[in-house]
C-alpha cells in the first residue's frame, strides 16, 4: 500500500512509502520502499534495501521539479 508522504505544489509530484499490511491488517512500521509520482511523470521506485533510498526519493522530487 502506498502511503503519500508530501507533496510539490508546482509539480504535482508526491514521494510516497511503499508499506506491507500486516497479518493482523495493520501497515507495516518500515516502509517497504519509496515511490515518486505525479501526472505526467513515470513513477521511480526506491527500494528499502538500497542505502539512502528515502533520500534519493527526496532528491528525485527535487531535481525533477521544474519550479516555472
């Protein structure tokens, strides 16, 4: 389940974290992983396990941003 973290007003992109639901129907506490997305923008995955990969998803939502 993916879970909206913030979003960029000018572009529209919305780093979210990828969560698991848990046996007893919970989300996990770690995410998963982080996906950037938003209309017109093909989504970028981050997965958990490689180092910084919240980070990169941050950096994604701001180097790709054309602020106008």
């Amino acid at each position: 389940m993916l879970v909206p973290w913030i979003a960029c007003a000018p572009c529209e992109r919305v780093p979210a974290r990828a969560h698991r639901r848990e046996e007893w129907g919970a989300l996990s506490f770690l995410a998963e992983g982080y996906v950037v997305f938003g209309p017109g923008f093909a989504p970028v995955v981050f997965p958990r396990e490689e180092p910084g990969a919240a980070w990169d998803a941050l950096a994604a939502l701001r180097d790709g941003c054309d602020r106008g």
